[in-house]
C-alpha cells in the first residue's frame, strides 16, 4: 500500500485530506508542524509527502530543503501562498509540484496520482540520450553534463527527457504540459517556466532555446 506524509499545521484541512486520501486506498501519517513531518520522514518511507509551507518552529520550505539532501522522494507544496515568487522558491528547492489553498480534492488527488505515476513508471527499454555533453540515461535515471552527474528532480528529468526525444523540434508548452504532466493540467502556465528555467541553470549548457510566444526547442549540436 502507498504510504503519504502529510504535514499540515491546519487541522480541518488535515481531515479533510485525510478522509479523502484513506478513501483512495492510500495509507495516511499526519505532522502537524515542520519539526514533526521531519521525525516522522525519519522513522519510516513514504511515497510522497505533501507540505505545507507556513507552519510553526519550522516552515515547509527548511522542511523541503533538508529532505532533498538525502532524499528525491516526492514533495507536493500545499499552500495559501499563490505569489509567482513563493512558487519559484519552491521548485528552486525541487518541489514537484505546487497546490494553492484554497484547492479542489479532485485536482489534488489527481496531482497525486500523477506525480505518482511519473515516478513508478518503469522504462522497458533502455535508452541513452547524448547531445552537448548531456548524457540522459532512462534505465539509470541519470543525467551526466560533460561526465559529471547533476541531481534533477523528477520534473526536471521527465521534461530533459522529451526535449531530447524531440531535438530541434519546437514544442509548445501544452505539449510539454501533456507529455510530462499527463493529465489536464489547470495551474498556472508559469510553472513549466519555472522548471525549464531550473533545468537550464543546472544543465549551465545553452542548448533549450526559447521560441517567442510558441515555447521551446532543444537544439541538436548536430
């Protein structure tokens, strides 16, 4: 059974979450603070951890950053800060995905699952993608820039990942929505910016050009 972490300071939205989640067959654990969430990550695996950010003795954002030292385990920010800013420094510190408060149970047990997915999702083939010195191997789930691996988050990886099936290809940002998300995808356009712009800073590599007012396009060294 998948086990999900939520760390929440708000009771009734604790309840609500929880009632919701138990009901689709997941198994629940409740932290009521930062510090909490953290003793409980500790003691046992989850699968996903949902996180809110303004909490006391510790807010979500520390929470998430000393997880992601050790850990990609999925993080999904739930939060009643919907500023461009807060998400940027959310997906900065490698959230995989950012919900507003207040939200729909649908969309956040979809956003669930589809985080999910993406990460239990097995490649049957093993395939190694190689342009600019970027090495993607999807057995391994690891990149190499010029021999050195970098750490992606999930998001990240998925979205190298389609760019280098499709080089020189321009791709809109609902193909990237639809390929990487895979699922009706009702945020806030910015989001696919934000990652794009996170890919491009730790690939440090000039090679995802920006098409104005289209999207994007990975361009081939070949």
């Amino acid at each position: 059974m998948v086990r999900l972490l939520i760390i929440e300071d708000e009771k009734a939205i604790q309840s609500v979450l929880y009632e919701l989640l138990t009901e689709a067959g997941y198994r629940v654990t409740l932290a009521n603070d930062g510090l909490e969430g953290l003793s409980q990550f500790e003691k046992q695996y989850f699968s996903l951890i949902l996180l809110d950010i303004m909490m006391p003795k510790i807010d979500g954002y520390a929470v998430c950053e000393i997880i992601r030292k050790n850990s990609d385990i999925p993080i999904i920010m739930l939060t009643a800060m919907d500023e461009e800013e807060a998400q940027v420094k959310a997906f900065e510190l490698q959230a995989d995905d950012y919900i507003t408060k207040p939200f729909s149970l649908k969309l956040v047990l979809m956003r669930i699952e589809a985080v999910l997915r993406r990460t239990k999702e097995k490649v049957e083939n093993h395939n190694i993608f190689i342009s600019h010195g970027i090495k993607l191997d999807t057995n391994r789930h690891t990149v190499e820039v010029n021999g050195k691996e970098i750490n992606l988050t999930q998001l990240e990886f998925d979205i190298l990942e389609v760019f280098m099936k499709h080089r020189n290809q321009v791709l809109t940002r609902d193909n990237l929505i639809n390929q990487v998300w895979g699922y009706d995808f009702t945020g806030d356009e910015k989001a696919v910016n934000i990652h794009v712009m996170n890919l491009r800073r730790k690939l440090d590599i000039d090679c995802i050009q920006t098409v104005r007012g289209v999207g994007y396009k990975f361009e081939s060294e070949d």
